[in-house]
C-alpha cells in the first residue's frame, strides 16, 4: 500500500466492503453514487428477491454498457475531430497562400 491509498469501507445490499485506493474523495463518492444507483435500478421492488450476485453481474453489464457506449463516442468524436482539424488546417493554407 503507498502512503497515499487509503481504506474506504462502505456497504451495498446489506453487506460491508472495504478497498485501498488513492482515487480523491469526490471520485470514489461519485463511483459509490453510480454503482448504488445501478444496483438499486437493477433490483426490482414488486417481484422477490435476487440473489446479490445476480444484482452485482447485472450492475456490471449496466456499467460495462456505458462504458462501451462512451469508448464508441469518444472515437467518432475523434474521428470527427481529426477531420474538422484537417480542413481547417487546409483552409488556413488556402488563406495564407492563395491556393
């Protein structure tokens, strides 16, 4: 463990877990935020009880979701960023040197 990580302890479906990160507060809270959300989206109300497991594989498919959702943004605004670089680099050529 490094002199920055620390132990945080928190608790989900009525059981306690702890880690060491070195991740700053409002990160870890906004991680805890999201996956409690998750988890309480994923747990029906009306129909019994899952199985905590079921509810922790179906926070990571929700998760794991996003994330590939924000990995295919990210590269076509990538791809729509590199574009608009080039014709603007083109069209400051253009401007520069009259062609």
């Amino acid at each position: 463990m490094s002199d920055k990580e620390r132990l945080v302890q928190f608790e989900l479906l009525g059981q306690e877990h702890a880690f060491y990160t070195a991740a700053p507060e409002e990160e870890i809270e906004s991680i805890l935020s999201l996956v409690r959300s998750l988890v309480e989206i994923d747990t029906p109300k009306s129909s019994g009880t899952l199985p905590v497991s079921k509810v922790a594989i179906l926070a990571c498919l929700n998760i794991a979701s996003r994330y590939v959702k924000l990995e295919q943004e990210f590269e076509e605004y990538r791809e729509d960023s590199g574009s608009r670089i080039v014709r603007l680099n083109e069209e400051i050529k253009a401007k520069l040197y009259g062609e």
